[in-house]
C-alpha cells in the first residue's frame, strides 16, 4: 500500500515497556487493525489486524490500556528484522494515555467483537447454554439432597427448638389473613417439595426478618456471636431488625464485611455457619434482581474468593446452591452465581488467608471485578496489574512477565514487599491480597504486627507501602542478557545497587561509570563542559557526587565519542562485571562475636556462598559455601548461622533487621545449588 497510514487515528501514547524504540509513539487506529507509528519519520514499528488481538483492556484507576495479542497470530511487519524480530515474541503491550477512553470506543466501532473485553464482561462472549427443566429439576433436586444430607448428619439444628406455643398463637388472625397463609402454604408445598423431618422450606430460605436461633449446632458462646453475624448480614444487605429496608452509606458496608470475616475465619465452626446463613439469605428471594439479593450475593461472593467452609458437606451444599442459581442466565443473580462459584474454585487448594481482606479487595469483588495493584520497577516505572483474590505471587508474577515482555522461561524473578526502607521477598504461594490486608490493618493499627514494628519506624505513610518486581536470584542458569527486557532490567537494578552504596566503587571508577552514563544519556561530548552532577546522580551514590572532578569525567567522556548507547550500556555492565561479587545481595549487619573484625559488616550472600566483607569494601574477611552451613536461625533482630562440621561446628551471630529475608535467600540458594548438583 503506497499510503499506509491513510484512513487512520494518531493517538500520542507512551510505550510503558522495554524496547529497541523510542518509547513515545502514536498508536494509530484504523479500520483493519491497529499500528504503532515513530512520531519523527511515520515509520510502522508493528502492526496486527484486530483479529489477532486476544484482548484489550482499559485500567480502572490509571491512564493505561492494555493490548494482548494472540499466541498463535501472523506478523504482518517483516521490514527491519533486526528489530522487529525483538517484539515479534511479544504479546502484550502497555500505553499510558488520556485518551484511553476515545481509544476503546474508536476500537469496538471499528470491531464490535473487542467490546466484551473493553467493557470487563467476559460472559458476552460465552455461547450461553439453554437449560431446560429437565436440568432445572435436576439441579434443584441436587441442592434438597445436599440439605437432607445435613439434616441426616444432624449439623443443622431441629426447627422446633425455635418457637414455642405461644408464639405462634398470641396472635389474632383476620379471616383475610387466614386465607393468605393458607394460600403461602399450598404454593410452599406445590414449589419446594414437602417438609423433610420437620425441616421446611422456610428454613432454607431468604428471611428478611433476625433469626433468634443460629442454623446449626453451636455453644451458647458461638449462638450470641452468630445471631449477631446474621443481623450483620441483614444490616449489610439494607434490611433492619423488623424487616424494614433501611438506607446507609457505602463507606459503611466494608467495616460490616471486615467484622464479619474476622469473627467467622478464626473458628471453623463460625464459618461454617457463616455460610449456611449467606446460602439462606440467597435462596428463592422473591425479587432476585432486588438490591437487597444482589448485596446478599455480593457478600457470599466475598467470602468464597476469602475462605471455603471446613465441612464437605456444606462445601457440597453451596456448590450445589452455586450451580442451580448460576443456570439463570437472564437475571442479575445468575452472574453474581457464575462469579461466586468461580471464587470458590479459585480459592479451593489455595493458602488459607491470614487477613480479612482490605477495602480495595471488597469494592473488586462485589463489583465482580479483579483485584489490581500498583507494581513498581527499579527505574521507577509502575504497572496496574489485574488480578484475583486467590492469585498467589508466582501467578502475579506471571502476569507481570507476559505485561512487559519478559520470556516465560525467565527464572529467579521475584515480587517485594517495600515498606519504608526495607523490602521482603515473597515467597511464591503467599497470596498477594493477604499483603494488601495487611497493610491497612497496619495503616489503621500501627502499633500492631511485629513486621510493623521490625520495619516501620515511626509514624506510618501510605506511599510507603508498595510492590516490587525485580531479580531475587542471580544464578547463572537464570542469565538470559540476550533478552532485552531483562538486560534493561538488570541495568536498572545495577544501578539502584550503586546509588544505594551496594557496590564498593573507587574514584577512577566512579569516574568511568559517570562518563558512560553521559554517553548513554547525552551522546558525545560537546565542546562546552557539562555539569555531571546530575548525570552522576543517576549512578553514583549520593556522597560521591558534589565532589565528583568533571575534567577528569568530560576527558574520559570525550574518549567514548562514537560509541552507540547500546555500546555504553554493556561496557558500563561489563565494569560492574569486574567484581567478583556483582551478582551477590549486600545486607548491612553487625557482629560482636570477634574483636578481630569491625562491628559493622557486609553480609554478601550470592549462587557459590555467603560472604563477610568489610563494610563499603572489597575486603573479604570469610566465606561459607551452602555446603558447610549446617543450619541458622533467624530472628526478629538477629542471624544465627552453623558452619563447619558436625564434629567441628563454628556459630556467627549477626545483628539485622533483615534476618527472616536473610534466611529466605540463603534457603532457596542453598536448593539451588544441591539442585545444579
């Protein structure tokens, strides 16, 4: 085509990536696919047709969109195969842009089949399926067995142990009331069956008025605390007391799930009555679509993505209770089932969450969203990424590789917990949105928690509570400086490593590394002299750089004149190379088990051993392969370490905040190393 970008719609965006491009483009949008455009001379980096997009999707709280593509699709763009070549394995590509919006509507006008991703509902693009009464018999003759099972195994309490004589008969009845009652009872006996030892419908089903009585076997402690949690319930969903629909504002419904969930997740009994009361208030309301169901289906959805009953058989009765209702695909109620019963098996086989969830998290899910989050980078990039309640750090992680590009088969990556000045790794199966709890319950209760106290000192910001991706371990295997993502990464992290005096540096160096990085940055060296501070800034630590000698940096940047920035970048990495200990991870403890030593030390801890240096020094005074470590034992402020033999043992004992992280490291480490054996 002699005009390619004839017919299309330039909008300025900000690539959010890693690439061998400029990272501001225009994403161009025309009516057989999508292109991305270099602003100076038009040239088209990639292209695809809409069909080959798997999805797009708009980022609830940032200016970003997100493009998917399709595994298996065709590149259109075969020019400049030196380059193309680096994002033909990409699937997915992030913008920053204020014009998301305009950006999503212009895409469904062109290919109407995107908007079921664009606008978050999934269920449009399902063939639904017809059920039929034959299935709607069967489903619901699944639930009444799964409630004569309980009945059978007597977990649910006699209903005649509610009420007594007088209640029930200390009230006049018109002859108009007579006649309603009688007509409730025939249709009760008609629609749900007759009562199965003394069990009724009205037992199992949607009551907007409060239960004296708890629905199953519980001591008198626990009966009060239920009681309660079902008045709870009723509040939750906008009834009072007497039945009567109440109004109250949406700020107040979290703490009321919060309460809920803490009083019920610490005692499996309360759980399982928990939800035994949310499967009663979720069964044959009259008005299904009402506020008051879908906020009863909002709060069961919540705990089926928290925490599963501990029974089988109640695990078996809200499947079936899932299933039967999920079959409605007409009503509102249908897609809270659909969701519900997707949380449950999500959440099924997962890590038990020790934190009710945080507010984020409650608003995600009755909302029937995914949970989202901000995850930052070590060049100060950030990344909204959607995920579920259930997802445990390695799923998020996952997600965060197929965002940015990196290759699937990259290894030694690993998610942090940033919280003041310290960071913790976590490990693979921790749930994310446990850590998202965890943190507003320290925001609100600073005083709790010994992580809290073991890393925030002081009063407590909310800006100081964020996630981290960035490489945990540095192995050889894990290496991979062919691929440009992770080569970018790592030089970003090199130099988080340098400004934050993790890597020992003398002046000469410090003066090479500031001229490569002029290089990098600002190209050759003109004839005026540049002040380097700022360029010295961005790799040096802070106190080497007001006294940093700008002759000897713009002589030594004069010589590098022709080098490419990619020439630069891996000369300057080639620099860093030149210790031994460049790969390793650099903990600042203290030590008071030899006077030989200075009290305070570096502990280096990289794939061949841990190692004790002097502090800010190349000095190293011991070394310990994985080998002879016996054991250790960490502690809220200290670090117990065994070496030697089991005959001949020798303890180090180290001071440090950062002890349970320490031993993290020197725990997967170690299997590494037996595993390369």
């Amino acid at each position: 085509m002699q005009y390619p970008l004839y017919g299309t719609t330039m909008y300025a965006v900000t690539y959010k990536g890693y690439w061998n491009f400029v990272n501001n483009i225009y994403l161009a949008v025309h009516c057989d696919g999508i292109m991305f455009v270099q602003p100076e001379d038009k040239f088209i980096i990639h292209q695809f047709k809409y069909i080959d997009i798997e999805s797009i999707m708009l980022d609830p709280s940032d200016s970003f969109i997100t493009i998917s593509l399709n595994r298996n699709m065709h590149q259109l763009n075969k020019n400049f195969s030196d380059k193309i070549s680096l994002i033909d394995t990409q699937k997915c590509f992030v913008f920053e842009t204020t014009q998301k919006n305009e950006i999503g509507s212009l895409i469904i006008s062109y290919f109407p089949a995107l908007s079921n991703w664009i606008l978050n509902i999934a269920e449009c693009s399902k063939k639904i399926k017809r059920t039929t009464n034959e299935d709607r018999l069967r489903l619901y003759q699944n639930v009444v067995t799964c409630r004569r099972q309980l009945v059978d195994m007597n977990l649910v309490k006699k209903p005649q142990e509610l009420g007594g004589f007088l209640k029930n008969t200390l009230r006049r009845l018109s002859k108009h009331r007579i006649e309603k009652l009688r007509t409730e009872q025939g249709a009760s006996l008609q629609d749900h069956g007759e009562t199965y030892k003394g069990f009724s419908h009205s037992f199992w089903a949607f009551s907007k008025l409060q239960i004296p009585f708890c629905l199953s076997t519980l001591c008198d402690q626990d009966e009060g605390v239920m009681v309660q949690i079902f008045y709870s319930i009723l509040t939750y969903s906008g009834l009072g007391t007497s039945g009567e629909t109440i109004k109250r504002a949406e700020d107040e419904h979290i703490p009321i799930v919060q309460s809920i969930l803490e009083k019920c997740m610490k005692k499996e009994s309360l759980l399982n009555e928990l939800y035994l009361q949310l499967i009663k208030q979720t069964t044959d309301h009259p008005d299904v679509n009402s506020r008051i169901n879908l906020k009863n289906w909002a709060l069961l959805s919540v705990v089926c993505s928290i925490i599963l009953p501990s029974l089988k058989s109640i695990r078996k009765y809200l499947i079936a209770h899932l299933k039967r209702c999920a079959s409605d695909y007409l009503s509102e109620e249908g897609k809270y089932a659909r969701f519900a019963e997707n949380c449950f098996f999500r959440t099924q086989g997962t890590r038990r969450r020790q934190w009710t969830p945080c507010t984020d998290e409650i608003l995600c899910t009755t909302n029937r969203r995914p949970c989202y989050s901000k995850f930052y980078f070590m060049d100060g990039r950030y990344y909204s990424i959607e995920f579920q309640p259930s997802s445990s750090a390695n799923d998020v992680m996952e997600i965060i590789k197929k965002t940015i590009g990196l290759q699937d088969n990259s290894k030694g990556y690993a998610i942090y917990e940033v919280i003041g000045n310290s960071e913790r790794s976590l490990l693979s199966e921790e749930n994310v949105c446990d850590v998202m709890a965890k943190w507003e319950k320290y925001q609100t209760t600073p005083q709790q928690g010994t992580f809290n106290q073991q890393y925030i000192p002081g009063s407590v910001r909310q800006n100081q509570y964020m996630f981290l991706f960035k490489k945990h371990l540095f192995v050889d295997n894990y290496m991979n400086l062919d691929d440009t993502v992770e080569k970018e990464l790592l030089y970003h992290q090199v130099l988080h490593s340098l400004r934050s005096e993790r890597y020992p540096i003398t002046e000469m160096e410090a003066i090479m590394l500031t001229a490569l990085q002029g290089q990098l940055e600002l190209g050759d060296c003109c004839e005026i002299l540049n002040d380097y501070r700022a360029i010295a800034g961005h790799c040096l630590p802070p106190r080497f750089v007001p006294n940093i000698p700008h002759d000897a940096v713009a002589m030594h940047h004069q010589s590098l004149k022709g080098m490419l920035p990619a020439e630069a970048k891996k000369a300057f990495l080639n620099l860093i190379h030149s210790w031994p200990l460049h790969r390793a991870t650099i903990f600042d403890v203290m030590q008071s088990f030899t006077s030989n030593w200075p009290r305070l030390l570096w502990l280096a801890i990289d794939q061949k051993g841990i190692h004790l240096l002097e502090h800010r020094s190349r000095n190293i005074l011991c070394t310990h392969d994985y080998d002879s470590i016996i054991s250790f034992s960490p502690n809220l402020n200290s670090l117990m370490i065994f070496t030697g033999t089991e005959k001949k043992q020798s303890k180090v004992i180290l001071s440090t905040s950062q002890a349970f992280h320490i031993a993290t490291l020197i725990r997967e480490y170690s299997a590494v190393s037996k595993a390369t054996k």
